[in-house]
C-alpha cells in the first residue's frame, strides 16, 4: 500500500543516507516511476526530500528533519498508536493520555499520520470483561504513582484476603495492571512483594525518599512473580456455590487458591466460586467438612466421591 512504501522510502533514506531512484524501486520493488510519482507526494506533504545531482546523486532527507526522524519505523508508529484502556488511563489520573497522542500524531509527516490513522481505525484494544465485574475504582492509584516516581516511602493500612488489617511501611517500586486489577509492586523489610491497589485502604505518604534498588526491571520482576504464582497453583478445580454465613471462613482457609465467580446479589443468594486444590482426595476432605453450606456445581463425578465419603463415614459410626 502508499502509505507503507512512503513510510518505507524515509525509513530507507534515515537508515543509509542517500539513495538513487533506482534504488529505492529495487530495494520496495516497484518501477522508478512509482519511486518519482512518490517522491513528489512526499515533497508535496512537505518533507524536505532532496535529490542531488551528478554521478554521486541521489535522494536524501534535509539532515535537520533527519535528527527529527529519530530511526522512527513502521511498528514504532503501529506500537505508539494501539491504545492502551482508557479505564486504566483513568486509574492513574493520566486523562490528558490520549490527548498527548493526537499531539504527537499532528507533528508527524503526513505519511506517518497516515499510517497512524490507519492503525486507530483497524484495532481497538478492550481490556474489559462482557459484563461489568464491579471492580472498586482505584482512588488510591494517583497518590501510589506520585511515590513511584518520587521514590518516597510510604505507610499503608492493608486488609489481607481473610479480613485481618495491617500496617506497614513500603517502598513501592512500580504499579502492574493485570487485566483490569492494579498491583504495586515494592519493597518491605528487603524482600519484594506484591499488594493488591483494592485492598490498600489508606495512603500516607512520608517525607522519606528510599533507594531504588539497582538493576530493578518491573516487566522481569512481574513476569517471574507471576510464574513462581501460577507454578505454585493447585491444578485439581471444584467449582462450588457457598452459603453466605461461611464465606469468610472459606475464603480464609482456601486463601489465594480461591475465585469468587459470582457474589450473592440478594439475601440468602450463594456465593459461586472455584476452588483449587492439589488433589480429587484433597477437595472431597475440605468440601465434605462443609456439609450442605457447599455445593458442588463441576465436575459432577465429584459428587460421587463425595457421597461415597459420607456413606464410609455413617457407616463405620453406625457399626
């Protein structure tokens, strides 16, 4: 397509220089016709393209909008111009984002506005489920990135998954989105750690700056967390429905190992979730030791292994 092959000409002028009209048509594969029909839209956008005479000849770029360039290619504009959620945007306070985009695309040369609007009307990233999943909207978030930024020491009130809440001061080294839930990421008592933006239920920042440790990548760090996480998930899932008067207790004795599905909506409504567990034996023990409060909803040959259970169990008694 144009839009491409212009793109390509300046990229090609950017990375070697000077090139003749024959050039370019052998190295895009197109007749040196094309390649002067090309060059005069390109001149006609208003890029300084200039053509030097003689036996040493050939098309280059004004060497001040060289520098501009920037080695700027293709998949850097494609990359650039893919948007990221705007709820996330709006997490961080950063509402001015998309603005500061359609700056920058007006001060690029037509071909790469061309290209960028190309982008923005091919693919939409949307980083939000079906329904809405009523997640807490993250007001702490603005507070947590100016203390990334400033590498300023912070003192937070945090409710842990059973309930229990903790103080402790942290130094936050980076804020992860996964899917739609934020995490900072810092450091506590010299160890790395993860907490959940949701559950932070106070923010106070002090006048303590800490040092960032050395060599310190967020993507690296986050990528081995969540593989040391996911590595250490039970594999074996039951999925249950659960009376309201026990899920605090369950949730504190599945821990991490638990998902809620779906939240009661009305008084006396179960709670779905799905549970992990590292074995069929493990889930029939735990869920047994609940009675009729769970339910299992799958695997159905669970219910089985369940009933088997409790007919060993009444019957050895009955003996």
């Amino acid at each position: 397509m144009r839009a491409d092959r212009l793109m390509n000409i300046l990229i090609l002028l950017q990375n070697r220089g000077k090139l003749t009209t024959g050039d370019l048509a052998a190295e895009l594969e197109v007749s040196e016709r094309t390649i002067q029909r090309d060059m005069d839209a390109l001149t006609t956008a208003g890029v300084p393209v200039l053509a030097d005479r003689g036996k040493a000849g050939g098309w280059r770029l004004l060497d001040d909008f060289k520098s501009k360039l920037s080695m700027l290619k293709k998949d850097d504009i494609r990359s650039l111009f893919v948007y990221p959620s705007p709820a996330l945007l709006n997490d961080l306070g950063l509402n001015g984002a998309i603005d500061t985009r359609e700056k920058l695309l007006s001060s690029l040369p037509a071909p790469f506005q061309e290209e960028a609007n190309r982008i923005r009307e091919r693919i939409h990233l949307d980083h939000d489920g079906w329904k809405d999943s009523g997640r807490k909207r993250e007001a702490l978030l603005p507070d947590l990135l100016e203390a990334v930024f400033e590498n300023k020491r912070i003192s937070i009130e945090y409710e842990k998954m059973n309930g229990d809440v903790i103080s402790r001061v942290i130094e936050p080294l980076g804020l992860v989105a996964k899917k739609d839930t934020w995490y900072v990421a810092a450091a506590h008592d010299n160890q790395l750690r993860n907490y959940r933006v949701s559950r932070i239920l106070l923010i106070e920042r002090l006048d303590e700056e800490f040092d960032r440790p050395e060599n310190f990548n967020l993507e690296q760090y986050w990528k081995k967390a969540k593989s040391e996480f996911t590595a250490a998930l039970p594999t074996y899932e039951v999925e249950v429905e659960i009376s309201a008067d026990i899920a605090k207790r369950v949730h504190f004795s599945a821990g991490r190992f638990m998902r809620v599905v779906r939240e009661p909506v009305k008084k006396g409504e179960r709670l779905r979730a799905v549970l992990h567990f590292q074995s069929e034996q493990e889930a029939v023990e735990f869920i047994l030791g609940f009675g009729t409060k769970m339910i299992i909803v799958k695997p159905k040959k669970l219910i089985k292994k369940i009933v088997a259970e409790a007919v060993s169990v009444i019957s050895y008694y009955e003996e």
